[in-house]
C-alpha cells in the first residue's frame, strides 16, 4: 500500500513539473491615461492597446482619467493592487506635477514597462487669421505690450513648462491661461478666445492643412522630416527643445515577470510597420526603450525639467484659469 502511494504521488509530483504555470496575462489589462480622450496621449494609447491585445492575447481597456494635471490618472494606478492588470501611459508631466508640488512621487515609484512612442512635433500654433506669422511675432508683439498675447496651457502640464522657458530664454512676459485639456486648447484656439497654444502636431494636423492654423516653431533639435516645412525653436533664436515621450508603468511590486512580458510585447509592437505606419499618420513613432534604458533616459529628462524648478513654482507666473466657451 505504502508503495502505492509512494508511486501515485510520483506521478502526481511529475504531472505536476510537466504542466506550465499559469500564464501572464489571464484577463483584460486596464491601462490608465491621465488625460481625456482626444488628445495625443489618448490617441497614442489607443494605438499601443490595439496591437498589444494581439501580442498579449487578452483586451487592453482604456481607461482616461483627466484631471489634476493628470495626478488624478497617475496616483490611481499607484494605489492600485500591483497584480499586472493595471498600467499607467503617460508623458513627461509626471516630472512637472512633482516640481510643483502636486504629487509626492515620481515614475522612481513605480515598475518602468519601458517607452513606446517619442514624439518630437511639439509646437506652437496660431489661428490662421492672426497676424503672427513666426516666432518673432510673437516676442515683438510682447515686448511691445507685455501681457498682450495670449497664450493657452494647463497648469501643470507638459505646454506649462514650454511657455515657461520661452519667457525666461526671450525676456517676455505672455498672458498665460489654463483652459484645460489638449481638445480645450482646441477649441479655444478655433474661437480665437486665446492667441497661441502649445500642442503636438499630429492632434492638429487636418486643421493645419484645412487652413484653420498655422504653426509657427517645433520644439526639436532638428526639423523633423515628417514636418520639413516647420522651422525649428532653435532656428529662430530660441535655444528650446522637448521631446515628449511616452511610457508605461505599473504600480510598485508588481511581479517582474509581469512587467517584462508586457515590455517585451511593446517591443514587438513598436517594431510592427503597420502600428508604426499608424503612428507615422500622426507624425510620432513608436520607438521602444527598455526598462533600464527608459529609466537612465528619464533620469536625465528629469534633472532638465528640475532646472525650471523656480519658474514652475513661481506663483507670480502660475497660469489663471479661463473656462472655454464652446
């Protein structure tokens, strides 16, 4: 008898070495966008979840929860249970809602999933029927008047610090307004209820081309050749430029096992020509950074921003909040 058992557990302990563990992931994926939906950070998302249900085998929901200068979207998935089933895609205002002081933590207090998509059309853009035609338009005009040129942001936001340094690197002082969201930018600039406002291209394109707005500088090192005919801050004496670059975390403690199957799925993702021909249609790319690289970069990015750090808490400077009219 006592072999007997001996042998059935034997072959219960074999059965069991043979069969694999269960497998990450078993249900759907919430990833977390602290933005609205309509902006680049919800568009570039929605690509991302698109091709990772097909890499990952399971559907990847998302979930925008604006607000806050996006500390409502952030601090959600940092109390969340650190399980693998909830992400976060942001950007680089992380950084900036720890300058100010909105939150307490950084993408250090979180799993790094690594980057996903890099986008270098970040802009300035006027309504088609205002009479800046460039960059110096815009510094004259305020140096003329300071405070006549009104400029859209949100505070705390990635476009609060580009309106920032623009008035500390040309001496200006611009009328700076939070009027929210990327799609709020939008529509004010449509109404003409403000006179320039920082967004990426991809979000604005059709405007650009149906005649609605006109872009007067990028933010990069370089023209970017998907948008030849943009000059560059840089060019026009304005020694500016931010890269906006998205990435995903998860919250502290998930299983690295997790977090590496997720990277590895964004990597097969990003190196996929038709995501990356999506990508290419709003004029970023996914371009992917493992979790060790992403960190060392936003490490870096990090201490840039954190040189603004006066600015960005100068309250004297703090944006005033302006409802929109639709």
């Amino acid at each position: 008898m006592i072999r007997k058992i001996s042998a059935l557990l034997g072959i219960a302990l074999a059965l069991a070495v043979a069969l694999p563990a269960q497998s990450y992931p078993t249900k759907a994926i919430q990833v977390v966008v602290p933005a609205n939906p309509g902006g680049d950070t919800d568009l570039n998302s929605r690509i991302m979840a698109k091709y990772l249900e097909k890499e990952l085998g399971q559907p990847v929901i998302i979930v925008n929860v604006g607000g806050a200068g996006g500390t409502l979207g952030s601090r959600k998935v940092k109390d969340s249970a650190p399980d693998g089933y909830t992400a976060l895609f942001y950007h680089p205002s992380m950084f900036l809602n720890k300058i100010m002081g909105l939150v307490d933590y950084s993408f250090q207090d979180f799993e790094n999933a690594g980057m996903a998509v890099m986008d270098n059309t970040n802009i300035f853009v006027v309504n088609a029927s205002s009479p800046y035609k460039n960059l110096q338009d815009v510094i004259d005009a305020s140096k003329k008047k300071p405070r006549s040129v009104k400029f859209a942001t949100e505070t705390g936001g990635f476009t609060n610090l580009q309106v920032l340094a623009f008035e500390d690197m040309t001496g200006i002082d611009l009328n700076v307004v939070d009027v929210g969201t990327a799609s709020q930018k939008i529509v004010a600039l449509l109404g003409r209820q403000v006179d320039v406002i920082g967004i990426s291209y991809g979000i604005i394109k059709d405007y650009v081309k149906s005649g609605k707005f006109r872009v007067i500088g990028n933010m990069s090192d370089a023209r970017n050749p998907m948008i030849p005919e943009v000059p560059t801050f840089k060019e026009q004496g304005v020694d500016i430029s931010f890269p906006k670059f998205f990435y995903y975390l998860f919250p502290k403690g998930t299983p690295q096992s997790y977090v590496d199957t997720f990277s590895a799925a964004v990597k097969r993702v990003c190196a996929n020509p038709a995501a990356q021909a999506e990508f290419n249609k709003f004029m970023v790319s996914g371009d992917y950074m493992d979790p060790q690289t992403a960190i060392k970069y936003m490490n870096a990015q990090e201490a840039t921003y954190f040189k603004y750090k006066d600015l960005m808490t100068n309250t004297s400077k703090k944006p005033t909040k302006e409802a929109v009219k639709q």
